[in-house]
C-alpha cells in the first residue's frame, strides 16, 4: 500500500501485521491491531484471513487510495481495518471499526497500532514527548530520553525523535468528539516499541477516576490515527496540527478579524474588581496606549468576579455591568468577559439550590461517578447533557449577550468531559461525547457574536469550539513562570494550527526587574497574542514599560502574524529551549531567553535556526540597533532572567 512520494505500507499476511517504508528506511515494523468487546481482547491474529479491497480517495486531504482489510469469524465480530493513503502527503490515516453482525458492540478500547517497533534509529539516540491531556494543575510538557525510561504515555499524539538530526516519527488521533485516546512509547529489551489506542483514562492525566466510558452501536469505530515520519519532527508536529483543523473542522464560527490583544483583570486586580478600577484600565488603554491595537482592536476583558457588579447576583441587575460595556465600547475598546459554564463552585452550600434558568438544582445536575461526584480545582461537575446544565448556559449567555460583550474567557472546561457512570442524556456514554454536547449548546448560544478564549481545557477536542486557547496553566511575572509557560511553547506549539491562536496567559510586568517584564513579554508574542494584566488604573513601573513597549511597531508586527515560533530545541524534560524562531516573510525572528541567575553568551549556528549561510544583518527589536552578523553565528549576551528578540535580515 503506497502512500506519498516514497512511502510503502507492508502487510503481512500470516502476522497480521503492519510495517511502513519511506525513502527505502524502516520506519516502523510489527505492529498488531488490537481491540477489546464486551470485556473480551480479540487481537487481529485470531482471524485466519482478511480479504483486501480498495476505493479511491478523493476528499479534503488530497486524492489517494483507501485500502480496506476485512476480518470474519463465526465467534468474533466482524473487524474492518482501514488505511487511507494519500498521492502528495508523508503520512497515512489508519482506523479500526467494529461490526457487531446483528448484535450491538460495547468496547471503550481500541488499538489500531498495538507494540510497533520503532526501527528509524537507535534507542540510545531517541527523545519522546509527554504530551498533556489539558493545561490543568500546571501540567507540563516532557521531553524524555527513550533509552533511560520503560515507557512514556502521551494524550492524543505521540512523538519519538532524534534531537540532533531532528528525524522524527509521529502518531496521533485526528478525532476527538468520542475517545480520549493515548500513544504510548516503550524501551524493552533495548528496542523502542510504540501502541496507539483509543479508550484512554488515567487519573494524572484525564483527572477521570472511573474507566473510559463504553461506546455502543451496530459499528464502532475508532478515532481516525495520523501516522507519519519527516525528517524534521517539527514539520511532523505542524502537519498532524494542520491536518486535525481539516478532518475535525472547527464548529465555532470563522474567525476573519486581527490577532486579539488587550488584557485581563486576573493579572493584578483579581477578586478586586468593580466598575472604577476597571474602567480606569480601559481609560489608560484609550489615552496612554492608543497603539496597542491590531486593526483598531484591544480588548477589556473581565475575569472571574464580574459579578462584584451585579446587585443580588446572577440572578439580578445586570445594569452596572452593561454600563461598564458601553464604557469600553465608548472608548473604541471591545469588553470581555468571564465563565466556568460547567462546574459548581457552591456545591459545599449542599445539593438544593437553583440553578440560574431553570427550575433544577445544582445536586440534579451534577456530574454522577457511581455513588460520588467529580471534583477538581475545588469545583464540581455538572453534567453537560443535563438540561439544566444547558438552560443555565442559555440564560447566563444571554444575560452577557445583552450587556454588549465581544469576548467571552471560558475556563475549567475539562470538568464537561468527565467520564460519568451515568449521563442524563442517555445516548451519550463517554465524557468526549458529552463536552460535544455542551461546548456545541455554548457556541449556538453565543451565536458569534463573541470572540470564544479558552483557558483550563482539554488541548485537542477543544479546537472545535474555540479561537483562542491558553497553552498553558496561568502564569504571572517572573521568570520561572515565563520558563513554564514557554515549555508548553517548546513541545505544544504547534497547536497554533489548530487554534486560531494560542496564548500565553495575561503579561503582567509589576514589580520585577526589567529583564523578567522583558522575557514574559517576549514568551507572549512569541506564542501568537498578547494578553496584558497589569493594574493600569495605577501608575507604576508597569505602566512606563507598557507605553513603551506595547506600542513597539515591530512587536505589533509579529503579533499581527499571530503564529506561534518553533523551538529550536526539543531535549529539554521539563524545562524548555532557551530559542524560538520564526520566519515572516523574508525575515527571520529570534528569541533568545536565559532563565538562569547568572549572565550568559550564546553562540547559535545559522544553521541550526535553519537559516542558510549568507551575510545577514541583526536587529535588537527592543532598541533598534543594527549589527552585521558574522561568520554565520547569531551571538548574543543576556544578562541574568533577561530574553531579547531579533530581526535577522538577509542583506
């Protein structure tokens, strides 16, 4: 089974297993397909044979062929394993399904690549990648040395590269509205192993504490999976991103206007937050800032506590908060606001409470996990399917829609796609199926009318309902929060293919030293929008840097591009790349951070930033000076908890 210019799927009849060939390498061999009905594994060796047909392929992805392998027993359902190759692409699609031949299958796990060995190169030079399930709880990134580990499992998509050459193999579900699902990277016995199923749960990753929930039907089938080698992992990364926008499209309206910038009261104001503090920052925005826009836009956003402006609470008057719209509006600034729409955060205030919109209480709609409930971040569940849950995001949307807000930040959206042992809606059976149901009931009620930002949130069944979604967990002023957000960067970036945008959380500058403001600024324009979260109604340090540096034309420039920059480095466990790149245009973009406490000079290789030899000549962004680069190595010298961004221009 052919696929792109020079890749080859081998089949092996006897094994029931797959090997893949691009340019003449082995890139992986052996892998089983592996499925488990009604509590029963069934591997594709227990068939005797399975008989091959081909349709052509011709869809959103490109022309090629869909080779088909059907598996028939008496005892066993019928298993269909499908491999879509397409003519212009170095990657194949691979699915199992399930038919139940007149009886109903329940599975909650599915491997169509069970204990691959990976072949492209030796363990000992390997990298995998923990990929988080969400930004929750500070999650982070990992990258670690396959050789030195038993295994890794990974959310979604799995990564298994070469630092040095940069070679790379990449697996990852392109669907996300059913199953979790997870790619797990294996050392045994000194070879690197692989399997990628559907039907994930683990309790430090999905925050579920029951099983994956069952999935039923005449067929099942799971996620379609992503399967490709490159020599760049990075151009892997960026085309499994692009390539998951294309085959689960987003359900949110098209975003068609500039990169959003503005800022948010969680950064300094928090929980202090009232109609004079908050209108003072957008008065600050209006007449101290009024270049920091992209296309005539900043945004004003309120965070949690907006109702410190509502007399008698969500239920009462919302005219002050209306008042305060119109005042952004008046200004020629956008206002935003805040929501959790799926959690209860009084639940300890018992279960017979009302919930706002209907006649339900807050105990009738909470997320059921056998005798208890889901609790997490100290708020608990509701039950996404549930009407209440859905008459209560009717009525709180409307409530926003009426006051004129833009923006909406919707936040601990992890809490809607909770496996439950039992949903009000009883067609839905796993959490994914039903965060489909509320976050689809969230966009129809905003009815585009709001730009759509997602915080804490699963990282890829989000994409469809969002525009811009935070890479990481929240994140302030000093450098070792510039560090942790800059490692989602590192490892996730390229999620701004599958976003809109991704964000680097509200920029606060406040007290610390020049150098931190300038690293934090730069870990957000270097992640694609910019987010500020200063109190503005005050002057201070913050305030000087603000009108100096968020008026900066060239800052504005790549934040108008608004796509986030590649790491150069992908070795880096826990921690992350000291530089991004990134090219716009004829242009190349480098940021350089040292999160350390001692100064430090860097000697970085055209070539490694893929930039090819050449006389070249280097712009500090922040102080415009100029300077010839010379024999084809940027060198840079940064103070301690310093970052500095540079224009390289090709002379």
């Amino acid at each position: 089974m052919t696929f792109g210019n020079n890749g080859m799927i081998l089949y092996d009849l006897k094994q029931k297993t797959i090997s893949v060939i691009q340019s003449g390498k082995t890139i992986i061999s052996e892998a089983k397909a592996l499925v488990v009905v009604s509590r029963k594994t069934i591997s594709f060796n227990d068939y005797s044979e399975a008989v091959l047909s081909k349709e052509t392929l011709n869809d959103e992805l490109g022309k090629g062929t869909k080779y088909i392998l059907t598996y028939t027993s008496k005892n066993n359902p019928t298993l269909i394993q499908n491999f879509y190759t397409y003519n212009n692409h170095s990657y194949f699609i691979t699915q199992v399904e399930i038919l139940g031949n007149k009886q109903q299958v329940e599975t909650n796990y599915i491997a169509p690549l069970y204990l691959g060995k990976i072949t492209f190169d030796k363990v000992e030079n390997l990298q995998t990648v923990y990929v988080p399930y969400d930004n929750d709880a500070w999650a982070s990134y990992n990258s670690k040395k396959l050789d030195t580990i038993s295994s890794n499992i990974s959310a979604e998509v799995g990564i298994v590269f070469n630092n040095t050459s940069r070679n790379g193999f990449i697996v990852g579900s392109l669907e996300h509205t059913v199953w979790k699902s997870a790619v797990k990277s294996i050392h045994e016995n000194n070879e690197p192993l692989f399997s990628a199923w559907a039907g994930f749960f683990e309790k430090e990753i999905t925050r579920d504490s029951i099983a994956h929930g069952l999935v039923k039907g005449n067929k099942v089938s799971s996620p379609k999976f992503f399967v490709g080698y490159y020599s760049d992992w990075r151009n892997g990364m960026e085309e499994y991103a692009k390539t998951n926008r294309i085959v689960e499209k987003p359900y949110v309206f098209e975003w068609d206007k500039p990169t959003p910038v503005g800022w948010n009261s969680w950064g300094v104001l928090m929980e202090k937050i009232n109609f004079e503090n908050t209108t003072k920052v957008a008065d600050f925005f209006a007449n101290q800032i009024p270049q920091f826009r992209v296309g005539n836009t900043a945004y004003i956003d309120l965070d949690s506590f907006w109702d410190n402006m509502v007399k008698g609470g969500f239920t009462g008057d919302f005219s002050k908060l209306k008042e305060f719209a119109d005042y952004c509006k008046n200004k020629g600034l956008e206002p935003g606001a805040y929501w959790a729409p799926f959690t209860d955060w009084g639940w300890k205030d018992g279960p017979n409470r009302k919930a706002e919109g209907s006649n339900y209480t807050f105990g009738e709609m909470w997320t059921k996990i056998e005798n208890m409930y889901f609790d997490f971040d100290g708020a608990r569940a509701i039950d996404p399917t549930h009407p209440g849950t859905l008459k209560r995001v009717d009525y709180v949307i409307n409530k926003l829609k009426a006051c004129g807000f833009k923006m909406i930040k919707i936040d601990f959206l992890g809490h809607a796609a909770a496996e439950s042992s039992s949903f009000y809606d009883k067609n839905v059976t796993t959490g994914m199926q039903a965060y489909k149901v509320g976050m689809e009931h969230l966009v129809n009620a905003l009815d585009g009318q709001m730009l759509i930002y997602a915080a804490i949130s699963p990282n890829m069944a989000t994409s469809r309902y969002a525009h811009v979604r935070r890479i990481a967990c929240d994140a302030w002023k000093t450098i070792e929060q510039t560090q942790y957000t800059l490692n989602s960067v590192n490892y996730g970036w390229w999620q701004t293919y599958t976003y809109d945008y991704i964000d680097a959380d509200h920029v606060v500058f406040a007290d610390v030293s020049e150098g931190e403001n300038r690293a934090r600024l730069i870990s957000a324009i270097i992640t694609g929008t910019l987010i500020t979260g200063d109190d503005y109604g005050k002057d201070g340090i913050w305030s000087k840097r603000a009108k100096e540096w968020l008026q900066n034309k060239e800052l504005l420039k790549i934040v108008a591009h608004g796509v986030a920059f590649r790491p150069v480095e992908g070795n880096t466990g826990k921690h992350t790349t000291e530089v991004f790149q990134q090219k716009i245009g004829n242009d190349w973009y480098i940021a350089v951070f040292n999160y350390g406490n001692e100064a430090k000079t860097y000697a970085l290789p055209l070539e490694r930033l893929d930039i090819q030899k050449g006389n070249y000549q280097i712009e500090d962004l922040f102080t415009s000076q100029k300077s010839k680069i010379k024999e084809n190595t940027l060198n840079v010298n940064l103070g301690l908890k310093d970052a500095y961004l540079y224009k390289i221009i090709k002379q």
